[in-house]
C-alpha cells in the first residue's frame, strides 16, 4: 500500500474528508484568471470586482460587525429549521414507511404538497408570520422536510427479502424487528435526507431574508445591490458558498463518526 493510500485509509478512519487537490488547485487558478481579467479590463471593475476588492470588502464589513451579525442570523434560521425539519421527516416519514394503511391514505397528499415551488411559499410565509426569524423558520421546515421524509420512507422500505428472512429465523418479535433490522437498514437514506435538507435549509434561509427580513445574508445582498456596492456584494456571495460547504463538510465527517458504513452512501451525493 502506497503513503498516500495509508494516509487516505488513516484519513476516513478518523471520520476526516478527503482533500480534493486538484479541486483546490482549479479554484485557485478560477481566482488568479479572474483577478487578471479584472486587471486587464476584460472585466467590468463596477460590475465585477476583482477578487482582491472583494476580500477587502469582506474585512470592511467583518470588522463593522454587519458580516458575523448577519451570518449569524442566517446561520440560526438555518440549523433550528433544519432540526425542526428533520425531526418532523423522520417521525413522519417513520410512520409511513412502517404502516401501509397511513402511506396508501397519505400518499397522493404528500406527492402533490411537495411539488409545491418553495417560493410560492414565500408570500403565505410572510402574510401569516411577517417578516421576521419564525417566517424564515416556516419555509425551510415546509420544504426541507420532504428530503428527509421520502427518503426515510425509502429506507424504512428498504429492507431486503434476506434480512426478514434472517429476522424470521431468530423468531425476532414485531418491534425487534423494527429496531434491529429495518432502522439500521434506513439510516443511509436518512442521512442522505438530511443532507439534501441541509443545503436546501441554508439556501431558503437566504431567499427568505431577500423578501425583506430586515436581516441576514439575503437581506445584505439586496441592501448592497440597491446601494451599488458590488464588492461587498460578491463578498456575501462568496460567503454563502463557503458557508454551504462547511456546513456540508461538517456533516458528513459526524455522520462517517456517527456511522461509519454510511460512508459509501454519502458519497454517492457528494
């Protein structure tokens, strides 16, 4: 075995994620090219500022406090609809997936629910709950949680003929059967659920607070639009692309330490 496959195997082991080098080294020459195109004039300075601007602006807004302020607002509407989403997929999708009569009746319901665009949802969200933190909260729970919860019914039904065969042989009883067999067969699906809501959560906490919440990301994107300030414009858009991947990282190395056999199913969505 080579260094650098010892180093992956140590690697996954501690639940850490791969580093994609050539990944990295695409990024860093996407950013010198349009750092020199910028430069060169190629590209519109007023429209498209060089990255150079941009990090400035990043550190004018970090060091106003207006960038933690609003990143923690976003990152706080994100996680609590994320959890409330989850945990509502789950205990649904759960019940669904375990009694045949509720999924028959249920079905057509959750089919038509889910093809509901989520920005239509937007103005309900704010008609009902105004602009405020509880109205960004409602439309990522209303939206997230259908990842979590088709796919927990997908891996509640999962189970292969072996394994309820083998749960016949050792004459398990109807719960045992639940929690030895069919839960451990529908937590890769659960996960992978959970980590399409997860991104899903992050981007409708965005587009909630571009409505007009008087706060967060999507609130300074537009604040920043409408005044002319396309640095610190790209600044929270750059922004909001890190923080969907460290979100995303984060995830994954708990679940691969949480549940290691995940680890294939993981990747299958990355």
């Amino acid at each position: 075995m080579t260094a650098s496959a010892v180093a992956t195997t140590r690697r996954r082991a501690r639940g850490l994620p791969k580093v994609n080098g050539p990944g990295l080294l695409l990024g860093a020459l996407l950013v010198l090219a349009w750092e020199g195109a910028v430069r060169a004039g190629l590209l519109s300075a007023e429209i498209v500022p060089a990255p150079s601007a941009v990090w400035s602006a990043a550190v004018r807004l970090t060091e106003s406090g207006a960038l933690p302020d609003n990143v923690a607002h976003t990152l706080t509407a994100t996680l609590i609809g994320w959890v409330i989403a989850a945990t509502v997929g789950i205990v649904l999708g759960l019940a669904m997936g375990l009694l045949d009569p509720l999924r028959n009746y249920t079905a057509a319901t959750v089919e038509v629910l889910r093809a509901v665009p989520a920005i239509s949802f937007v103005p309900l969200a704010v008609l009902l709950l105004g602009f405020s933190v509880e109205m960004e909260v409602a439309i990522i729970v209303y939206v997230s949680q259908w990842p979590v919860l088709i796919n927990t019914i997908a891996g509640v039904r999962s189970v292969t003929p072996v394994h309820r065969e083998v749960a016949r042989t050792m004459q398990l009883g109807h719960w045992d059967r639940i929690r030895k067999v069919t839960l451990p067969s529908a937590v890769p699906n659960v996960l992978i659920g959970l980590r399409l809501a997860l991104a899903l959560s992050l981007a409708l906490a965005v587009v909630a607070e571009l409505v007009g919440n008087p706060k967060g990301i999507g609130y300074a994107l537009i604040l920043h639009q409408q005044a002319l300030q396309p640095a610190e414009l790209f600044a929270y858009l750059v922004l909001t692309g890190v923080l969907g991947l460290l979100l995303n990282s984060l995830f994954v190395g708990g679940a691969r330490l949480l549940s290691p056999g995940t680890a294939a199913a993981l990747r299958e969505t990355a």
